[in-house]
C-alpha cells in the first residue's frame, strides 16, 4: 500500500479516480451528445483506465508519467503515480524565453510522444490550453492524467482533432515565450 505522507518524502504521485468526470464534460461542451456518454460508461472501470494507462506508458516510457498502481486508499479508488520533478509547462515558460534548444526539444518531445499514441490508437484528450504536460528539471516533458477513450470509440477522431490544436497552441505559446531567434 502506498502512503503519502509528505510530498516531500514521498516518491509517488497519488490521485483519486473520479471516474469519467472529464470526459464527459468534454464531450457535453463538444455536443457529442448521449450516446457517446452511454457508450463510455458502458466500457468503463477503473481496472480498465489503468491498464491503458500502463500500455500508454509503455509506448513512450520517457514522455508519459508512469502508473505504478491501483490501490484503495480511505475507502478511494486511487492511481499511484510516479511522483515528476518539475512543475507544469505552462508554469515554465520562464525557462524557455531565450533558450532555442530547449524550444525545439520540447517541441519536438511534444509532437512525437502525440504521433506515438494516435498511431497506437491512443489519445490523450486533455492537453487543451497545455493542461497535464509536465516539464521536468531535466528539461524533458511527461503526460499526465489522460482522458479513458477506447480505441473502438466512435468519436475517437475529435480527441485526435483536440490533441493536435492543443499541441499547436502550446507550440505557438512557447514561441511567443522565446523571443526572436538568433541566427
């Protein structure tokens, strides 16, 4: 069983299943409408989203946050996670202004783990506005916290149309943080 404690002796991440709760607010404000709602439920379980959650991470180890466990935890399902040292990317920006190499990198880290998934029939569904991309100290990206969409969802090709657009407009954010390029 993991604890946590202290964040800062703890080496794990712990989050609380909440079900589908994002999902289908993302899918009410896309008017997808109720059946594709009824269809998620009908294929959810907690067991299942981690088991994506691990084959996720097994696609692009280095890119996707690590799920170690489903564990009850105060009466909660609960995800434990690998605990990332660093701090959103979007609370990171600062880092990027001026520093063309590490533009690129994660830009680059971005696309690629984005095209990783949706070739494996996976998508995240949650990185609007940069939301759940982490930026390491050591300068490297990881997804957290994606959304559970079954690769025979019907609506499948939307979340895909959602990832690209928010990885663009992160792209553009972090451009307009760099500054003019020096060549």
């Amino acid at each position: 069983m993991y604890k946590k404690l202290d964040e800062t002796i703890s080496d794990t991440f712990v989050k609380p299943e909440k079900g589908l709760y994002t999902e289908l607010f993302v899918i009410e404000n896309l008017g997808l409408g109720k059946k594709a709602g009824n269809y998620l439920k009908e294929k959810y379980s907690p067991k299942e989203r981690f088991k994506m959650m691990r084959k996720e991470y097994n696609l692009a180890q280095n890119n996707i946050v690590k799920p170690l466990a489903l564990e009850e935890l105060n009466g909660q399902k609960t995800y434990v996670l690998e605990k990332i040292d660093g701090d959103m990317l979007m609370n990171s920006l600062y880092k990027i202004k001026g520093n063309t190499k590490l533009f690129y990198s994660i830009k680059q880290q971005l696309e690629d783990t984005v095209e990783i998934l949706h070739r494996n029939g996976y998508v995240h569904g949650d990185l609007v506005s940069g939301n759940n991309i982490m930026l390491t100290k050591e300068g490297k990206i990881k997804l957290i916290d994606s959304l559970y969409i079954p690769k025979d969802f019907e609506y499948k090709n939307i979340f895909i149309d959602l990832d690209n657009e928010a990885i663009n407009s992160v792209i553009n954010l972090m451009y307009g943080k760099v500054g003019k390029f020096i060549r």
